[in-house]
C-alpha cells in the first residue's frame, strides 16, 4: 500500500502544476493502524486510475477549488479504502449504471457491446476479483452536486505467499 499511495502523491503533485491551489489531497487513516495498512498487499495501479477519475469527471469540471479524499479504515480483515471527491457527481442513472458493470463478472462485461464510460473502474475492479474473489472489489456512491466516494473493499494480506496472482501486487 505504501508503494502504491506513494504513486498517487507522485500523480497528485503532477496534477497541483495544472490545478495550484484549486485543489487539494487529504489522506486519512487511523494513526494505530498505520503499519498495518501501508504493509497490506494491493494490485499494482489501483488507488491511481480512481484518483484521477476524480480530478477529471468530478473537480476538473467543478467551478472553484476542490478536495479529494483517500480514507483507510481496517475492520476484522479487510481494508476498505474510500477515494472521496467533492466535485459535481453523477446523476442516479449515471451512477446505477456504473455500478452494474462493476457489478459484472469479466467475461460478461467484455462480451457486452456497451463497453463505454467507466473503464478504468472496472478494470480496476475485474483485478480485485481475479486476485482476491469476487466478495472483494468496487462499489461507487455519488450525488449531483455533492461529489463521488469510490469504496474498495480488499482484505489485509501482508504476505504474498496469500495471494494466488502475486505478480501483480505491489
């Protein structure tokens, strides 16, 4: 996890070039659980694709500044992970529609032939299944004018000897 909101920094210090002080970051954690959480094992590019969905579909077309999120919280075992926005958000149809593809297994959503809006999520997500199951992944709660929360359920594994896939993990 450290490696991989290291990225997101690094991606988000990119971004302050185009936005200055339009924008800002705020991560938040529970400071005992520190260790634990940036130890967990995560698929390599996961936090990244959602941050920048974010700034682009959210705070980019926001009038005024704009914060972006990016909650740990650990339970018995799992990570949930909320990547908050306060941008303009979606509309109900917009949204039930997204989470329906996330909702999907991968070989239903590319036999689908509407495979437009919502790619990188869902790439993200199909990852989630493939290396952890399909209790583990994505779901997204927007309202319009309020923002976007994309919540990404993952469970806490320290050791790559857990995981089937491991190459992809950071």
């Amino acid at each position: 996890m450290e490696e991989e909101l290291d990225n997101c920094e690094t991606y988000f210090g990119i971004q302050k070039y185009r936005f200055g002080d339009r924008l800002q970051l705020h991560i938040d954690y529970d400071i005992a659980e520190y260790e634990k959480i940036m130890n967990c094992r995560i698929p390599k590019l996961t936090l990244q694709p959602i941050l920048e969905n974010s700034i682009i579909h959210g705070v980019e077309l926001k009038v005024g500044g704009g914060n972006l999120y990016i909650r740990f919280q650990c339970t018995k075992n799992r990570l949930l992970i909320r990547i908050s926005d306060d941008g303009v958000g979606m509309d109900e149809l917009t949204l039930a529609k997204l989470n329906q593809k996330l909702g999907k297994s991968t070989k239903a959503f590319h036999d689908n032939e509407e495979k437009q809006g919502g790619i990188a999520l869902v790439n993200v997500n199909n990852r989630i299944h493939l290396i952890f199951g399909d209790e583990y992944g994505m779901h997204v709660y927007s309202v319009p004018g309020e923002g976007t929360d994309v919540e990404i359920t993952i469970p806490i594994l320290t050791d790559d000897r857990q995981v089937k896939n491991r190459s992809v993990l950071v």
